[in-house]
C-alpha cells in the first residue's frame, strides 16, 4: 500500500490492515512521519516525537505478532501539548513553562500508551486552551489545512484543540486528543471538517492534564470518522482513583453502541439556539441534520433552554475564576521559566508578567476580581447559580428527548487574525458548545457539509450525562446521511 | 479570679481567641501519598501534587477526616455531615500550588465547646466556633544562602486540623489552661502528638483589649506561637503594648504579629500586609466531603474515654480522690496503667503506688510510663499483698526496689527477700501453742489479769517466727486461746 | 462596577502580574467591557437557587492512609530553575 492511501485509511480500517499483516505499524508511522514533515507549514506541532514515534511502531508490531494487540494498537495519534508526558517537553502552548519536561505521564497518555497507539508529537493549542483561534499560542498559531482559496489569509482550525484537530484533518495524525472546556474539541473539529467528541464531565481523567478550569475541562478525542472517535474514546475513559472527579462508571463498548441506529429516539431542536442574526449557512445546515435524523427514524421535537444565552457569561466567569487559582502555581519556583525580579514578588510579577501572553493574563485578572472580597457573591456565586439554571434546563428537556442536536458553531473557520481586538466576539465562538460544558453532558461535533466557500459545517449532539451511545449513534446517523468526504489541500496534494 | 489588667485609667479586660493548628498523625499527607513524617531530607516527603506540579489532583486521606470527627466529638461540637474543601489564594514559596486547600465556609465540624479548669478548682466553659481541615504549608529557610531563601516542601499538604474558639478566653492563665486542656484530648484521641516545640501543635491569638463590658476592640493577631510559656509571654506583651498605645490616645492596626521569643515581644509581620484577599472559593478538584451517620456513630463507638470522662469514673467509681485522678488522668498511658493494675487490686491503694513509687521510679530514671519496669499486673500483685497483710508497707517498698531494679515478679521478689508473712491460721496456731506451753507462769499471771503481758507473747510468737508471722493474725489467736 | 486604574493594580498585585504603566487603561477598559457583559446575568433572578460548583461525582471519594509516593526529590527537583539541591531556592525573604 502506498503512503498516500495508507495516510486515507480511518483506525477501524487501518486496524484490520495492520491484523490481517497488510501492513506495519512501521510502515503506517513512517508514512505519517512524512505526513507530519510535509505539514510543517501548518505548524500543527509544537514538538514532534519521531524516535518516540518508531520506538513506539515497533512495539505495536510486536503485540500485533503476539495477538495481544487492541483497538488502538499502531495507531499514530497526536497528543494536545496539554497533556503531560514523562520524557517530553510540555509546554501548554506557553512560555511560563519554559522547558518543563514532565517526570509523570498524565493518565489518558498513559492509557494510549498502554493501548500500543504511536506517539507523533505534542500538537499546539491556545495557550493554557485559553483561546478559539489557536492565536493565543506562544508557538504561533496552527493553521487550518482547508483553504478558502490560493490567495486568500490562512484559516484558525480554532481552538484551543487547534493542533490536534489540524492534524487529523490534514491527514498529520489518524486521530488525537483534544480537551473540551467551553468547546475546544467540538469547535475545531467542526472548523476542520473532522469529528470531535467532549464526553460525559468525568469520564476521561483529569490526571497530568495541565488545569484550566477543574469543573469544566474534560478530554476527548478528535478521529476521522463517529466509529474512531468511539473506539479511540474507549480507551481514554475509565475511573482514575487519582482524580476525586472521575466518575467511577464502567466504560461500555462504545463502538458497539453505535450501530443500534436512531429509529423512535426523540431528538430535541434547541429553539433558544436560533440565535438572532445566525448566518443563513448554518440555518441551513442545521435544517439539513434535522432532516437527516428525522429521515433516519428519529422523532424531532422542538424544546426549550431558556437559559441559553446566559450560559457564555456564566462560563466567562466561572472559567477565568477557576483558572486564576489553577495557574498560580506558575510562579517561577519550582518548575519553568523565571524572570529574576528585585524581590521575591518582583520575581513572581515579572515571572509571570512576560510569562503568560496577554489572553491568559486577561483571564487571570478577571478571574482574580471576580472572587476578591466585595466581588465574590455579585460574580462568582451569581453565575454558580446560574449553571445550576442552565443545568436545570437540560434536565427539564431530558424528560421528553434522549439527545439535542445543534450547530456547533455560529460560522466557520475564520482567517486567522479575525475577531482579535474584541475579546466577546472571539468568545461568541462558543455560545452553542458552552451550555453543554458548563452541565457536563457528552457532546459531539460531526461534520455535515460545507458552506459556499467549500469550508466544513459541524452539527453537535448533547446527550444524558454517561448516554454517549445516543450521542455516537445519532452522529453515525449524521455521518451516514451526510456522506462528508471532502478532505483539504494539503491532504491530498500532498500525498498523491 | 480576676482577669482584668490594670492601665494607668482604670481596669482593661483583655478578649482572646484561638486558633490552634494541630497536626493530624497519619502516615500520609492530606491529599497526597508522600509521607508525613517529620526528620526526613529535604524534599524527600514530597509528591509531584505536593510539588505543585502541573495536572496533579488531590484526593482525600480518610484518616485525616476521623481525626477530624474524633476531635469535633470530643468538643461536644457538630459533625456537618457535608462539607467543602475551599482554596485559599495567595502567593508564598512555601505554598506551591498558590492556594491553600482548607475549609473556609462549611467546615466539617461547627460549634461545640470545651470545659477548662481553672488554678481554683473552677471550671470554664470556652465555646468552640469551628474545626476545619486544611494543608500546612512548606518551609522557608532564610539562613542557607546570603541572597536567596532555600525551599523545603516536606511539609507541604501534611493534614492540619485547624480548631477555632469563640473569643471567650479573658487571660493567659484561661489561654494556657485551654490550650493544656486541649492538647491532652488530641493525644488522648491519638489524633495529634501534641509536640509543641517540633510544631505539631501551634496557636494564633486573636487578641484585643476593651474597657470591662464595653464594645470589642479591634484586634491583632499573633502567627504560630509554639510552646504555652511563649503564649503566656505574648499575650502578657500584646495587651500590654494595646493599653499603652490606646491610653496614649492611639488606635491598635488590625495586623498580623508575630512572637519574637528572644526579646519577650510581638511584632508586625510586614510580609503578611498584602494578602488580606485570600478570594476563597470551593476547590473545583474535590466534590463535597459527605459523612453519613454511621460513619459517625462507628467513629464513636472506637473512640477512647476521654480524660473528663475518666476522671469522673475515677472519684465516682473507683473512690479516688479529685487531686488523684486528675493527676492519674492527664495522661491516657498513665491513665491506662493505674487501670491496668486497679483490674485486680484496691483502686485508692494503686493510685498511691502508682503516684508515689512508680512516677518517682519513672522520674528518677528518665522514663515515660509505658517504660516502667514493673508491668502494671505486677503492681497489682503487690498490692493484693499489702491488702491481705501478707507484707508490710515497708516490706513492699523494699520489694518494690528489687521489682524494678530487676525486672522480677512481685511473688518472686518477696519469695527470694523472705518477707511473705505468715498469715495461716494453722501455723500461727501451732507457734501460740508451744510458746504457751513454755510460759505457764506467765499464762498463769495473765489470766489473774495482767494483760499488759499480751506484748510479751506476741513478741515470743514472732521470734519464733523469725520475724514472718502477721502480727495481727497472732494477736488475734493469742487473745482468742489466752482469752478461754 | 467599574474598574478604574487603581483596581486594575490591585488585581495585578493579587495575581502577581507586572503591568506596565501604559496597559493600564487598555486593560481597564477590556475587562470593563468584559464585566459589562457578564453583568447580563444580573437580569436573571436566582433567588434561592443553590450555587453549582461542579458536576458528577457529588461526593468525594476517601484514599486509604498509605504512604505510596514522595521519595523522589530528584524527580521533584529536575525542572526547577536555579535549584541548590535538595532545596528550591527563591530571592532572599526578609521576615
Ligand atoms: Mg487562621
Ligand atoms: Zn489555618
């Protein structure tokens, strides 16, 4: 088989070729080596794992030999710089953690290790996944391998997953990992035209994930197609003990829930998400996902969220307030770069003044306000009791429909650049992916189809919290009807 | 007694509170596995959580969380059966996550309170507001290097219980008598070794004068004052130095102060100026801490009896007197060894032993109680022989000097020093007879009526004993046969 | 609730962050807009509403008391910038 067409093969189809011995996971890493070489351009890797990624291949042939290889097994995946891994420098996209090379390896790369998947490399992100855009990387930002034209201002993959999800559509990874705190996994997967699933808050550990705001952040992986994301999701979940936040529920075979299909599942239309002045092209994608699961058995139902335009300035607090805390112990003291100051607050101010970029430290100063004395109960607690509002209302629709279907996103992929002076606007990206986030329901962005321009349009599905199997099953109906297989540039260009 | 301090206008009643720091005695720390014990190398006690590092989370450690019910029991206080770990926010090297995980707004235990006594034999009821748990944090040395203070985290995340009182306390003597009070149910309860000078128990003072009756004055607080003698210290000089600068028409700066126990004085801890704002919120890494009652009530039922408990069953039961069982009960090892021994042998009768041979024993040699040389079942054999009159007193001191020195039992010491009296009827009996039959003048003289001669035949008896015959017991069977 | 210069230095002091002079009203001005906008939430009534800090798992699980980590100082000490093994080191503190 030739590099191209082994880089066109998705982890259900690349997993028998490697059983049935129609190739190596040498051969399948080598040719992603190539893949990830040939995308530099698109600076999808803050750091590339090459030696790691061989060491790795060899393994997965081995266990693949041995018959006691999984799902997973010779997979080469990328791995959100997020993530800590024991051995290689993780960077959160920031300069605060200097050459921060983790001695621990966090508990979902652990899994993926475990499970014989090939290590490519640490993929970019927001920095600390503070961002929409990828722009607020202290490596630049990633780029989206879709294109509008020759001539026209390079593409966000939007963020923060902007690497990971750049590289699964760029055909730079068979899938990666992403975390999903207010819509950084659904919405740059639905910006690059891959799927992305953000499960049930506690299904994935938090453990050496480095922290943005502990009550949101969950991981979960970006694939080619609804089947991977269940097979890859499969061997990410599971209780840690090491995480008091993870949920100590058995791990299903995701992958075998998807095939029930959708027939008599009641499937909720949001009517608060048609928001005003929602642009035409995602009208009318929605309109179509409604289409395709009302043609595929699902009963759609209109519901009502009436909370749904409180939930962005809900989490606009809630996450900044959480982060402050999570990112102070970048200090300068133990681990990371440190500017020498006059003193030791000198040291902390000027440590963390040039460390952070300024998205971060906007969040962190708004975080710091919002629960300083006098401040506390008007901010903090107010918007506490406002999730507990927006988590109600998913109750309430929950009782007469089994999962939502959304966009995932108000538009597509913007030039990078865009929305850069105007914090809100940039924060509006979120406003479909938020109200799951901040109720900890699964969710998933399929892609759909592709607006004037050629660029890719996700819809989302939010289930019952732990209900992953209704989400995965109405998004293979999604991908079944959709038939989406239009793949950027780079991908087929390059590797022709 | 009067608490009142005496300025150059009149009268000043001081208000204290406290807030004693405890640590928890558990082999790991609060939400790590690293251990907590003290002595170890630098950093060697530390986890990557502990460290600060980036991604680690906390989980509970069950044992810090009895202790914490141990002790909210034992302060008649609430359990609250839920309760929130809070971050407490604020920048220092010794705290590496840059929050402290405590307990801000709902603690695991609420109110309860504590009776103190007092030099006059009274009693003080000092009402508790609160017991929360929390991470102590690392240590800073100054003194390494001359331009940078080194960091040692072995410390960092040992559990603390953190124990809160109302502002009930009006002098040093409440303050030290509340603090003594205390540290002996946390080691009763096993819960804290109570060891002051290593900083396991450590005290902030909340304090501030007012005229008697008047409004609260405002207050400073004094930061980690580590032995009672230092407290006392600090307290006597803080109020002082607030009569002062209040008579002199100034106005106290709510500050934190801190005990310099060189020059006998407090002063204003400057580094701690700016971190007023601690902007607590609950920690997003741990859901709530929930108790369930039998959890609670199986926590109780395991609890040792506590030293006010103990000494009411003392006097009540055990016929002790108030001096005794105080004395006896202010230590759980002490406590358990007169126990020990008062299973099988007259209670006040031990005590006496217990305070008198055995604490001086212990004294001399530089012993703790659970290091005595005579086991406490060896105490009581003793002590059965004084009872059955078997020694003498004096006898048994003399035993009991061998019984220590040696380490032997108490029936082989006497057997070996041959001073098990003869108390058997029979022997006695046969002893009176011969020394009656060798007598008869005298028998004769003593029937006529000249009993004074009943020193004559005791004292024949006990030659002829050589000494062992119970003088009672022949006293008894002399009046008895010499009386027909 | 409006952020004047003032406040926007005590928040940077609180969260130890160095502004410059000349951010400081580009940065009030932001975070005023940023406020502005999280005060729409002021409009909703959450009259006795209990607070939501989290979801999932409503009750924190218990570690047995083992002592299971720590003993790797050399680990702990790898990435910390100008270290003197065993110890971290920061600028001199004056008590
Ligand atoms: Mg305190
Ligand atoms: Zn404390």
């Amino acid at each position: 088989m030739s590099k191209s067409e082994l880089l066109q093969l998705d982890i259900a189809t690349a997993g028998k070729g490697l059983r049935d011995g129609d190739f190596t996971a040498i051969e399948l890493t080598e040719a992603y080596l190539d893949a990830v070489e040939a995308s530099r351009e698109l600076n999808i890797f803050i750091t590339e794992t090459p030696d790691r990624a061989m060491a790795d291949a060899v393994a997965a042939d081995k266990s693949i030999k041995a018959g006691t290889s999984s799902k997973m097994t010779g997979m080469p995946i990328g791995m959100k710089d997020l993530f800590c891994t024991q051995g290689i420098k993780t960077t959160a996209a920031s300069n605060i953690l200097g050459e921060f090379i983790p001695p621990y390896e966090s508990t979902i790369s652990a899994r993926l290790k475990a499970a014989g998947t090939i290590l490519l490399g640490k993929t970019n992100l927001d920095e600390f996944a503070m961002g929409s855009s990828n722009t607020t990387s202290a490596f630049g930002a990633a780029i989206n391998p879709w294109e509008l034209t020759e001539d026209k201002k390079p593409l966000t993959p939007g963020g923060s997953s902007g690497g990971s999800a750049a590289a699964v559509a760029a055909g730079a990874a068979i899938a990666a990992t992403g975390t999903d705190t207010g819509g950084s996994i659904r919405q740059p997967a639905a910006f690059c035209g891959i799927v992305g699933m953000k499960p049930t808050y506690g299904r994935c550990s938090r453990w050496g994930v480095v922290a943005f705001a502990s009550s949101l952040d969950q991981a979960g992986p970006f694939a080619r197609t609804v089947r991977d994301a269940a097979i890859m999701l499969e061997t990410m979940a599971g209780h840690d003990p090491k995480d008091s936040t993870s949920a100590a529920q058995a791990t299903p075979n995701f992958e075998a829930l998807i095939d029930g299909g959708v027939k008599g599942m009641r499937v909720g239309i949001p009517k608060e998400y048609r928001v005003e002045d929602m642009p035409e092209e995602i009208d009318s994608i929605w309109r179509r996902g409604i289409e395709m699961v009302t043609a595929a058995g699902a009963e759609v139902v209109e519901v009502s969220l009436p909370m749904t335009m409180s939930a962005l300035p809900t989490y606009y607090i809630v996450a900044p307030a959480e982060a402050s805390a999570n990112l102070a112990r970048y200090d300068g003291v133990r681990y990371g770069a440190r500017v020498e100051g006059d003193d030791l607050n000198g040291m902390y101010s000027a440590t963390r003044g040039q460390g952070f970029g300024k998205e971060v430290r906007r969040r962190i100063m708004i975080g710091t306000y919002v629960l300083s004395a006098g401040y506390y109960d008007a901010y903090y607690k107010k918007a506490q009791r406002v999730r507990t509002l927006i988590s109600q209302d998913f109750d309430n629709a929950f009782h007469s429909v089994d999962a939502l279907l959304t966009p995932t996103t108000p538009g597509a992929a913007f030039p990078i650049g865009e929305k850069e002076d105007d914090p809100i606007s940039m924060y509006l990206n979120d406003v479909f992916t938020v109200p799951a986030s901040l109720a900890g329901l699964p969710a998933i962005s399929v892609p759909v189809g592709s607006n004037e321009n050629g660029l890719p349009l996700g819809l989302q599905i939010i289930g019952r919290p732990f209900d992953e199997g209704s989400v995965f099953r109405l998004g293979q109906a999604l991908e079944d009807a959709a038939q989406f297989d239009k793949r950027p540039r780079l991908t087929l260009e390059g590797f022709k | 007694m009067s608490t009142l301090i005496e300025g150059r206008e009149g009268q000043w009643e001081l208000v204290i509170g406290l807030e004693t720091h405890a640590q928890v005695t558990s082999e790991a720390k609060l939400f790590s596995g690293a251990s907590a014990s003290f002595g170890a190398k630098p950093n060697s006690h530390v986890s990557f959580l502990d460290a600060g590092m980036p991604g680690m989370l906390p989980v509970i450690n069950q044992r810090c969380v009895e202790a914490a019910v141990m002790t909210g029991i034992a302060l008649n206080a609430e359990i609250n059966l839920v309760s929130i770990f809070d971050r407490k926010n604020y920048f220092y090297p010794d705290l590496p996550l840059g929050y402290q995980i405590s307990q801000f707004s709902d603690p695991i235990v609420g109110e309860g309170w504590l009776d103190i006594e007092l030099d006059e034999g009274s009693t003080k009821r000092v009402g508790i507001t609160r017991l929360h748990l929390e991470q102590d944090a690392g240590k800073s040395l100054h003194d390494q290097d001359p331009f940078r203070t080194f960091i040692d985290l072995n410390r960092a995340g040992v559990g603390l219980m953190e124990i809160v009182t109302e502002p009930d306390i009006h002098s040093a003597d409440e303050a030290a008598a509340y603090v003594t009070k205390l540290r002996e149910i946390l080691r009763y309860l096993g819960v804290c070794d109570g060891n002051m000078e290593e900083g396991s128990l450590r005290c902030d003072i909340n304090i501030s004068v007012r005229k008697p009756g008047g409004a609260l004055g405002t207050r400073t607080e004094i930061k980690n004052v580590n032995s009672i003698r230092f407290m006392r210290e600090a307290i006597a000089f803080e109020a002082r130095r607030q009569v002062e600068i209040i008579e002199d028409g100034g106005d106290i700066d709510q500050e934190t102060r801190l005990f310099d126990p060189d020059r006998g004085e407090t002063r204003s801890m400057r580094s701690k100026e700016d971190s007023h704002d601690y902007r607590y919120f609950p920690d997003p890494d741990l859901p709530p801490l929930v108790l369930d009652t039998n959890y609670i009530a199986e926590i109780k039922s395991r609890m040792p009896e506590l030293p006010d408990a103990k000494r009411s069953r003392f006097v009540n039961e055990l016929g002790l007197t108030e001096y005794d069982a105080n004395v006896i009960a202010a230590d759980k090892s002490s406590a358990a060894y007169f126990e020990k021994a008062a299973e099988k042998a007259e209670p006040k009768l031990v005590a006496n032993w217990v305070m008198g041979e055995v604490f001086g024993r212990l004294n001399k040699d530089g012993l703790s109680i659970v290091e005595a040389n005579v086991a406490p079942e060896e105490l009581a054999a003793l002590v059965v022989m004084i009872q059955d009159g078997k020694i003498s007193g004096r006898q048994a001191k003399e035993a009991f000097e061998k019984m220590w020195s040696e380490g032997m039992g108490a029936l082989a010491v006497i057997q070996e020093l041959g001073l098990e009296q003869i108390s058997d009827d029979g022997a006695i009996k046969e002893m009176v007879a011969s020394v009656i039959s060798a007598n008869p003048d005298k028998v004769a003289e003593f029937k006529a009526g000249k009993t004074q001669l009943l020193g004559f035949f005791v004292g024949q008896v006990m030659k002829a004993s050589k000494g062992k015959a119970n003088p009672k017991a022949v006293n008894a069977i002399l009046q008895e046969i010499l009386g027909q | 609730m409006s952020l004047d210069r003032e406040t926007i230095v005590r928040i940077a002091k609180l969260a130890r962050i160095d502004v410059e002079d000349s951010e400081i009203d580009g940065l009030a001005s932001e975070l005023n807009n940023i406020l502005d906008w999280v005060e729409t939430l002021n409009s909703i009534s959450t009259e006795g509403v209990e607070p939501m800090v989290g979801v999932g798992v409503s009750k924190a699980p218990l570690r047995m008391d083992n002592t299971n980590d720590g003993d790797i100082a050399e680990a702990v000490l790898a990435n910390a910038p100008d270290p003197a093994p065993p110890y971290f080191t920061v600028p001199k503190v004056i008590e």
